[in-house]
C-alpha cells in the first residue's frame, strides 16, 4: 500500500490539479469530436436535399447553412478552449510527475 504521507503536499496538490484539468482536456476533445460529426452530417444533409427524386424541386438549405455556420462557431470556441487546457496541462505535468 503507498503511504500518500510520504508524498509532499504540494505534489499531491499539483496532482489533483492535472488530473482536473486532464478530465476537462478530454471532455473538451469529447466536444469537438461531436461538433465535428454534426458539421459532417449536415454537409451529407445538404447534399441530399439538392439532389431530390424526379427532376423534383431541391428543398431549401437556408436552415442547415444555418445550423453549420453556428457549428463552425462553436468548433471555434472548442478549439480555443482546447489549447488553452493543453497549455494549462502541460504547464501542470513538469510539477506534478518531476523525478
């Protein structure tokens, strides 16, 4: 068993503190991984709608054009919020894990 007493307080802070900011890279990549699936689907959405059966009128995209420009805003955002945890994080290990 580790006796936890042997390890310095501010390393186990250090510790807490990258696994915590480690959960919230992940959950952020988790984020961006579904904003990119919807942006995919929507650009196939778009394109079946333009190609309807028997010469058919195309039905409008205005609203999925719609939707995509907010989803690349929201990627935008993820991104930025993903560097700024990988900066944080890396910021974090040397304090956390030096030998």
């Amino acid at each position: 068993m580790l006796d936890l007493s042997t390890i310095p307080e501010e390393v186990r802070l250090a510790r807490g503190e990258y696994a915590t900011v480690r959960a919230a890279h992940e959950d952020a990549k988790k984020s961006l991984q579904m904003l990119c699936g919807s942006l995919s689907s929507t650009a196939s959405q778009v394109l079946r709608r333009m190609q309807p059966d028997n010469d058919d009128v195309p039905d409008s995209v205005e609203a999925l054009i719609a939707g995509a420009r907010n989803t690349l805003v929201l990627m935008e955002s993820c991104t930025t919020e993903i560097e700024a945890l990988a900066k944080q994080r890396a910021a974090l290990k040397p304090k956390a894990w030096s030998k």
